[in-house]
C-alpha cells in the first residue's frame, strides 16, 4: 500500500514538472488564421483583438444603432474589409466560410458566431456599402434624436 502511495506520488510530481516546464516555453496552441488581406495592422494589438473584438464590436453596433455613428474604429465592416481573402479570380471569400479568418478561429474557440446572419461576410464593392442607410431610415433615426437631444434638427 505504501508503495503504491509512493510511485502514484512520483508520478504526479514528474507529471507536474512536466507541465510546468512546458507552461514555461510559452508554447500556446493557437487557431491557423490567415493573415489579413490588407493593412499593414489591425486596429488594436493581436493580443487586445483575440480577447476583446466582441466588446469592440458590441460597443461599435451600440454607437452605430443608437447614435448614427459609423465608419468608426472597431466597425464590422472595416473587419471584413481588411480580413476577406480572394480566390483565384480575385473574387471575395465569405469570412466565414471554411478556414477563412472569422470561422478558422470561432471554430477553434467553440464559440458560434451569428454577425453574418444579418452583415454581408465580404466586402461591399463600390460606393455603396453594406452599411449605408436607407433615406427613410436616416430621416426616423434623426428625427428620433431630436426628440433625445433637442440640439439636433431632423
């Protein structure tokens, strides 16, 4: 009994070195992302981005749905904009289909990402974005800000 006390002991040490010396490397499993198809960086430092992109993006949308605000910093559509790769007729691959930058990760996380069942997951060619609002739209939301903020004319 006291020898099996005694190898069950060692082996939890050497296990425990062991993890500790590879915890030291620095060695982190990480998704294969590919590289963003434009820009030189990303709007906030890779190891900001990884953890908190969702709140960038959730405070974004907050902006963009409550106060018009948009083409700010952390907009979806500037994600997509630099992160979508091309095939090889040069036309947009959804960002997330599979292996593509948004899906590669989410995928590695377990996490389910629902942004593209309502945003386009390529970029918007020409003057006309995804993210323009119709007329109509443009007019309610002002005038709902002028009832907010008198300040504001409709």
């Amino acid at each position: 009994m006291i020898e099996r006390r005694s190898n069950a002991g060692a082996f939890l040490a050497l296990f425990l070195i062991c993890t500790g010396v590879l915890a030291d490397e620095g060695s982190t499993l990480l998704p294969a992302i590919p590289s963003a198809a434009k820009g030189e960086a990303c709007v906030e430092p890779t190891d900001i981005i990884r953890r908190q992109h969702m709140q960038f993006l959730m405070h974004q949308r907050d902006e963009t749905v409550h106060g018009g605000i948009r083409g700010a910093k952390h907009s979806l559509v500037g994600c997509i904009d630099c992160h979508a790769q091309t095939d090889d007729r040069g036309a947009a691959i959804p960002v997330n289909a599979e292996g593509q930058f948004c899906e590669s990760c989410h995928r590695f996380a377990g996490v389910r990402m629902d942004c593209f069942e309502c945003h386009a997951a390529v970029p918007a060619r020409g003057e006309a974005r995804s993210s323009a609002l119709p007329a109509w739209m443009l007019s309610a939301r002002l005038a709902r800000a002028a009832v907010r903020s008198p300040e504001i004319e409709p």
